[in-house]
C-alpha cells in the first residue's frame, strides 16, 4: 500500500466502520471502491443468502418466503429474488452484495468531561444511574431499566453515556420512532455540548453516521454492523420494535463485541420481557415514582352510551362535552386521543361548531389535529407545546416520547383495539409530568370496560403503590 493509499484508507475508516452498506450507499468512487476490495479493506456478503427451501435476507434477517420478490436485472439479464421486508431502507437485490469494512480499526478518542449538564438527579434517578453506569463499567450484556412515564428516564442516561465516552466507547442511543429521535437530539446535545452527536431517521438531513455519539430510529439500525460498544433502546415495548423481529435483529448485529452491554427503557414492559425478569434472566432497576415526587394519575372510566352513533357521524359526545365543562382546572389544555386517522381528520372539523358553541374554545384557530402521516407534525406538536393552541386531536403517534407541562387527557372509544394495555398507561402518562402541574385529569371515554383499560388502571395503581403512594 502506497502512502497515499494509506491516507486514503485512514479517512475513509470513520465514515465507513461499523457499517453494512449496498454499493449505491459507499460514499467512494469506483476507482476507491475498487482499490478497497483489492486490498481488502472492503468485505463483500451476500445480500441474500439461499438454503435449501429458503432465503435470508442478510440486512434484516427476513426468512419469510412471501416477503420476497422477484425482479429481472438489467446489469445481469437474469431474474433475482428481492427482500420486500426491508425495501424501504433501499432495495436489496440477490446479486448486489452488503459491504463492511474491514480495513484500518477507528480508535474512538476518550473524552474526559463529556457531559455538560448541571442539573441534579433524584434518589430515585440516581439510584438507577448508578446501576447503568456499573452495567456498562462491568461490561454486562443487558440491564433493562423500568421507569414509570415521567420518571426522567432521559437524564438518569447522562452519567452512562458519559462513563461510555469517557472510556472511549461508540455510543447508540436508538428508538422505534422519529418524533422521539427529534425529541431527544436537542437535550442530548444541550447535555453533551462537546461531543459530535448525529440524529439519524428518516428524511433527517445527517445521513453518514459516523459520530461517536448516535441518536437515531431503531430501523437506521439495519445500516450497521459491529458499530456501537453502548446501544441504548429507548421506548422498548413501542411500536415497531416490539413486533418486528427485523429491529431486534439488527440492534444485536450493530453490537461492537459480545462484550458490548445494551440497556433497555421501559415504562411498559411486554409480557415477555416481564417474564424474563420473573425468571431472573433479565437484570433490571425500577424506578416507581415521577422525578416531581407525585403520584401519576389515576384515569377515571366514563360510560357514552352514544359512542358508537357519535363517532360515526364524526361529532363529539355530550358526555365528553360535559366532562370539559367540568374539568378542575380549564386552563390546561387538552390532548383528545381517537383511534384512527380517519376519525381525526372528520372530528376535527365537526368539533370546532360544537366548542366553539359550548364556549370550550375561545377561537378556531386555538384546534388542530396531528396524526402519523401529517406532513406538518412537527410544526403542530410544537405549537401545542408552546401553547399556542389549546386543544389537540391526535391518534397514539402522540402515546409516548412527547412532554407537555399541563395537559388533561382525554381517550374517545378507549375500548378500541389500538388502545392496548401499554399504549393506554403511556397515553395516561402524558398528564401531570410538570412539577407545577402534577395533578392532570385522564378519562377513559367507551361503551363497555375492556381488560386493557382495567389492567392499565391496574398497572398505574401499583406503581403508585409501589412508590410509596398508596
């Protein structure tokens, strides 16, 4: 290898380690590209790997024969088997190998004080912090920290990952979706002021990925391979990461060694993950009450005889009509939570003449309505959290990952299927997390109790018990 050469493989080795990348993806040229797989210091896999009576997709580790296609290709004239499970991520097709690197290792620099953040945890938070930084000191493979919703889970990782940088480890910290990516990239790096931090999802203007200290959606986890000595999941049991075996599957993958430790957060553990802990194979710390010391609240369950005529014809019930009139303290705003988009969108329309006729409304332009697909999320989330709109209609994309300092909660048809046992404790965590706020009413709006509202009811009563509370 010529000097020149030398120098060319050493810059390209942050930009390309712990990567597992289709050629459209190298950021070198075909001459550079050429030249690492002649020394190399590029591997070639197989994307797809064929077996006897199926395939495995490489990147995500899909084996389900109804999730692949087939293509003809025009660069080898012949038809190939795709993965759909992951095309979203770019396609990859039978005959296109992955890349890793496999030339000069990246030393990662050791930073003495990473963290820039003055303020102080809890007994509680710090209980928990302590126990993930001899987690990652000790190098032990999983701790799973429980938290309920509020318990400033967000800043119990501060002294961790700052252990984590001080001793020059890569660092992840990945959740299944991207608002809390958006969410958390400023107060990490309003903590860590420092250090290079990269958000990664999708549409995210950083695409290269190679910081020391990542922020990104567990699906950015397919692009990575023997990357991160840290990987925290945040928001475990959430949607998508729960119920699609892909995400676990990369998440290992992006493991530096096995001596790597993964951390876990939680305020809802799934049931397997709580008989992992039941069985002892999974170690873990709880954190029973909010950093604010108050309880969290307690939802009330509210019969509407009328919910399913009402919500078909798109308007709000008396009974939640009457609730609002009600409500304790009617300066706080309201987060109302249907089931799906299609009920956003149609009540939202219908309900500005109703609030505005009930005076629950001072003006039309103090509503709005956000979901999944709304293009303007972002920009809608902020201005409820700047206040300047007093009540917001919104499906479960707004269930966890989001904070509002003084909110009711409302969820209208909680007997719905989407409104599961989780999504229900996450939805009725958003009320009280402020500690000049800490007493938000939840209603449980239906027209027949389910097991997922009475078992939530059930799980918020015993945190609280468990905190000293009841």
């Amino acid at each position: 290898m010529t000097k020149h050469e030398g120098a060319l493989e050493s810059a390209f080795s942050h930009q390309l380690a712990g990567k597992l990348l289709l050629r459209n993806e190298l950021p070198l040229d075909d001459k550079q590209f050429e030249q690492f797989l002649a020394d190399g210091a590029l591997m070639p896999i197989p994307s797809i790997e064929k077996q006897l009576f199926s395939a495995i997709c490489q990147r995500c580790g899909n084996r389900k024969k109804y999730l692949f296609g087939i293509l003809p290709c025009k660069q080898c004239d012949k038809t190939h088997l795709y993965c759909r499970k992951c095309i979203e991520m770019g396609r990859v097709m039978e005959c296109e190998p992955l890349y890793y690197w496999n030339g000069k290792k990246v030393v990662w620099p050791i930073i003495d004080k990473p963290c820039t953040w003055e303020g102080e945890l809890t007994a509680l938070q710090q209980k928990a912090s302590d126990r993930i930084v001899s987690a990652i000191t000790n190098k032990e493979e999983e701790l799973l920290v429980w938290a309920v919703c509020g318990a400033g889970k967000t800043e119990m990782l501060f002294p961790g990952i700052a252990e984590a940088l001080r001793s020059g480890m890569r660092v992840c910290l990945a959740t299944p979706r991207a608002d809390v990516v958006q969410e958390l990239l400023p107060r990490i790096r309003n903590a860590f002021k420092n250090v290079n931090i990269q958000g990664l999802y999708g549409g995210s203007e950083e695409k290269t990925g190679n910081a020391q200290l990542i922020i990104s959606t567990t699906h950015q986890l397919l692009r990575f391979k023997a990357a991160f000595h840290l990987l925290i999941i945040d928001e475990v049991d959430a949607f998508p990461f729960h119920n699609d075996p892909s995400l676990p599957y990369a998440a290992k993958r992006s493991l530096h060694s096995t001596q790597s430790t993964t951390v876990f957060l939680t305020a809802t553990p799934r049931r397997n993950q709580q008989f992992r802990l039941w069985m002892k194979q999974l170690p873990h710390v709880f954190v029973p009450a909010r950093f604010h010391g108050h309880p969290l609240p307690v939802p009330i369950l509210k019969t509407c005889t009328s919910l399913k005529k009402d919500t078909q014809a798109n308007r709000v019930p008396d009974v939640l009509l009457n609730w609002m009139k009600k409500r304790s303290s009617p300066h706080r705003q309201l987060l109302l939570f249907v089931p799906t988009i299609e009920l956003v969108e149609q009540l939202y329309k219908n309900s500005i003449a109703q609030f505005l006729q009930q005076k629950l409304l001072e003006s039309k332009d103090k509503i709005m309505c956000v979901h999944a697909s709304d293009p303007l999320r972002k920009e809608k989330v902020q201005l409820f959290r700047d206040k300047k709109i007093d009540i917001l209609i919104t499906t479960t994309t707004l269930e966890r990952g989001v904070t509002f300092p003084s909110v009711d909660v409302a969820i209208l048809d909680a007997g719905h299927r989407v409104f599961d046992e989780a999504a229900l404790v996450q939805i009725a965590g958003r009320a009280g997390r402020s500690p000049d706020d800490p007493k938000g009413e939840v209603v449980f709006f239906h027209n027949g109790k389910t097991n997922a509202m009475v078992h939530a009811i059930d799980a918020i009563k015993s945190m609280n018990k468990r905190g000293g509370f009841i």
